[in-house]
C-alpha cells in the first residue's frame, strides 16, 4: 500500500518496542499522517434549550454554607429521620426481593393506595391505573406534565415567586413564560403584630391573571401551599381563579400540592381539583419527600382524569421507565398506616411548633417575619439589616447575585452570623428580580437542636453595627 494504515505505522515506528515513550509516538504519527491529527479535533456546544443554564441559587448557599460553618437554613429538607413504620417498610420491601422494575405507570401497590386514601379527599373515585401516574419526586412529575402538555410557543403562567424547578422544564419544551405576581401588603399596613405579617396577606391580582391570559396559554402552576411565602389560598380565592380559568378551554391548571399536610393554626388547604368542573383540566401533584420525610427516596405522582395522565405516562416512560420499586412499595405501606396512627396530625403539630419556634428567633432578632400559614418555610423582612461597601459580597463562591440586595443580606447572614437563607429572588423572573429586595427564606424542617443554634447565632443580629432598626411613626399628642 502506498499509504499504509496508522496502526502499520505504528508497528513500523516500534510500537512493540518499549523504548519509545507514547508522546514522542503519538507526535511521529500525527506528522507523518495529518488526517490522524485532524481526528482529535471536537468542539462541543450545548443544545438551545440549556445552553441559558448556569449556576443555581443552590451552588452558592450550599457551598457558602459548608465553607463558614454556617446553620443551614436554607435548603428545604428535613435533617432528621423519618418516622420508624416508614423505614420499616422500605427494609421489609427490600428484603422481600422487590428490587426489579415495576409498572411504568406506578407501582400497582402504590397507585391502589393513593386511590383510597386520595378518592374521599376528591369526592370521586380515581382510577388507580388511569387517573394516577407515579415519577422520580415531584420534580420529574412537573417535567413530564410539562413536557405531556406544552408545545414550542404555548405559554404558561407562573405566578411569582415560583420554585426554580420551574422554569426549567418550560424553557427545555420551549414554552413561553408569563409571570403573575403574589403582592405583599403594603409597609406597615396589616401584619400578624407590629412585628410579624401573616403569608394570607399576600394577594394575587386578579386582573393581572386575567390580563396574562390569552389564546396562547396552555398552562397555569398553581403552588397551594405556597413555598417559599406558605401562603394558603382561600376557596374565595381559587374560586376567583377558576373563574378566570373557565373563559380559556384550553388551558390546563397544575395544582402543586406538596405542602398539603403542612396547614397550620384555624387554615384549611383546598384541593383546586374539587372545585365545579376543574378535575377534567387539572392535575394535582404529590410528594412522598414532604408527606413523609424522605426527600431523597424521589417518589412523586400527579392525580388527573384519565387523557391527561395517559399523555404524561407517554412522556415518563421515555424519561425514567419507572420508579423505584421498593421505595414505591415503602410509600404504599406508609399510605396503608398513616391515617390509624394518626401520622398526618402528629406532622402538623410537629411543624407548627418548630415554624413557631423559628419565629421567635427572628422576631427577637429583629427581623419582621411573615408567618406561614402553610409549608415548611418562613420569609422575614430584613429591612432593619444594613450593609455598606461591598459587605454580602467579598465572600461570594459564585459570582451571582451582587447587584441584588437579598443575595448580599444572605451572604452576610450566612458569613458573619452563620445562619444560611435563600434569596427569594432566584424565584422571580429576571425583570422582577428586585422586587423581594428586603425579604430572606428561612426553613424549619429542621431539629430542634438545629433550631436551637440558629436562635443563639441570630440572636448576634442586633449587636451587629449592620442592625438599624426602621423608626417606629410617633404620633404627635
């Protein structure tokens, strides 16, 4: 052959021979053989729909967290285990050799019993096999609905602030985002105290939702209870946006209900899907993580009629296949048992005292704490926090965020008096970044022990020369 193969080169160079090392190797060939070379070239660039992703609110508070040492309040997970009959039935599930795939559509032990114990709740009986479809947490449910039900150019409304989750699975189906804003009260208006606001006072503007809407929508994310403000929409007010709804038929409601058993004092938490002729266009997601503290175990489902979950087990099958299968059966059993132990009163009682514990330790840091009616989440008011210079920024891991507020509070809280918050503005959308500027996420599902070192470390706030508390209006006799 004229033109003999690399690997003949190769030989013929001495490969067989350990005298000569693989560079000097690899650099003969590459300039005998050009066409060898130009092999190695690659250049990589991602697809359109994650080449906007970066860094996450998460890849800085996490990290910022661990580094200083600092009570990690910010990510909502529960440091403590789950409940001993929930456990239990995971190891006997496993031990039973249920270690192999299952239906895709939800494992039937677990669909048959989300099916008792979510019928009475929906005042109909749901089809376990047709109307419940299970997925990888919460998380993926949202991506495959999302995915199920949008196409390139159909909008979605997300009503402001949203998990970041979100936006995510939109962009990647190439949907639209419009966004529609909870509005707090105003300054000094209303409140719990003087020095607390109750999360029910933020309003959804009724005619902004109207206005958003348009032929185009296909989607509205409805999160009731709401993280991270834990507001609890009233009937009054999810009537108001059923009837906004009903003037668009083709848009389909998505009712993200993870919260639900965390309701606290006289709330009630309302199922959108009950309300007259929501359940044909709704669909109402679910999460073992919250139900049952146990956030890694990634068991979700969403509740629908039967047209709609049949397009997402459409979808889920082309995404994990199916769900882990002794977990599924671990949440099955858990379901079976719940009510007899009276488990999910036991959790709100549980929750209630740790958001309230939570609440003094704010309250006497002086910050003005927004109490959750619902959800594991607590927004306070930083506003009586001032940071001059480049404090909240010096001590940045990623880079984001210096030019809001919140992020810069959240640092310096994380930093200086090592508590860890979330910025609420990483659930806004870009133009609205600014608007939860004096406003932190604090979480509660945490030890008391945890708890405990957070209200010492906290209670540093007012000795700070950063603390400035707002005036107090003196009235003139």
């Amino acid at each position: 052959s004229l033109c003999p193969s690399p690997l003949r080169a190769c030989v013929r160079l001495g490969l067989r021979s350990r005298l000569h090392s693989a560079r000097s190797l690899l650099s003969c060939i590459s300039s005998r053989y050009p066409s060898v070379r130009t092999m190695s070239t690659y250049s990589f660039s991602p697809s359109s729909r994650v080449a906007s992703f970066g860094p996450t609110v998460w890849h800085e508070f996490s990290p910022l967290a661990a580094k200083y040492r600092a009570v990690n309040l910010g990510q909502g997970f529960p440091n403590f285990d789950a409940e001993p009959f929930v456990l239990e039935a995971a190891h006997k599930a496993i031990d039973s050799n249920l270690n192999q795939y299952t239906r895709s559509g939800g494992h039937p032990r677990l669909v048959n019993a989300l099916s008792n114990f979510y019928s009475p709740l929906f005042g109909r009986t749901i089809s376990p096999m047709e109307e419940i479809v299970t997925t990888v947490g919460a998380s993926e449910c949202l991506y495959a609905l999302i995915t199920a039900c949008l196409s390139p150019g159909d909008e979605i409304i997300l009503v402001e602030p949203f998990f970041d989750i979100y936006i995510g699975a939109v962009i990647m189906a190439g949907a639209i985002p419009k966004y529609v804003t909870l509005q707090p009260p105003a300054a000094g208006g209303g409140g719990v105290s003087p020095t607390t606001q109750s999360s029910g006072e933020w309003k959804l503007d009724m005619d902004q939702l109207q206005s958003a809407l348009s032929p185009r929508t296909r989607m509205l994310i409805l999160n009731n209870p709401h993280n991270p403000t834990g507001k609890v929409f009233t009937r009054d007010e999810l009537e108001e946006i059923a009837s906004i709804v009903r003037t668009h038929p083709h848009c389909t409601v998505v009712s993200d209900e993870v919260y639900e058993w965390m309701v606290y004092d006289d709330n009630k938490h309302e199922r959108f899907a009950t309300l007259p002729g929501m359940w044909e266009r709704t669909l109402t997601v679910g999460s073992a993580g919250k139900t049952f503290s146990v956030t890694g175990w990634k068991i979700g489902w969403a509740i629908g009629p039967k047209n709609i979950i049949q397009a997402i087990m459409n979808a889920h099958q082309y995404i994990p296949f199916s769900v882990s299968t002794p977990m599924q059966e671990a949440i099955a059993v858990a379901f079976e048992l719940a009510q007899e132990r009276n488990y999910f009163k036991w959790l709100k009682d549980m929750y209630q005292k740790k958001r309230d514990k939570l609440l003094k330790s704010l309250t006497e840091a002086g910050l003005t704490p927004v109490v959750p009616q619902g959800s594991y989440f607590i927004f306070a008011n930083t506003r009586a926090i001032q940071l001059t210079g480049t404090e909240g920024q010096e001590k940045t891991i990623t880079g984001m965020g210096m030019h809001l507020r919140d992020w810069n509070i959240c640092r310096w809280l994380t930093t200086e008096i090592g508590v860890a918050a979330i910025p609420p503005s990483s659930f806004y959308s870009e133009e609205h970044a600014s608007l939860p500027a004096e406003y932190a996420r604090f979480c509660f599902c945490k030890t008391d022990e945890v708890l405990d070192e957070a209200h010492k470390r906290l209670a540093k706030i007012p000795q700070t020369k950063n603390y400035a508390p707002p005036e107090t209006d003196k009235t003139v006799a």
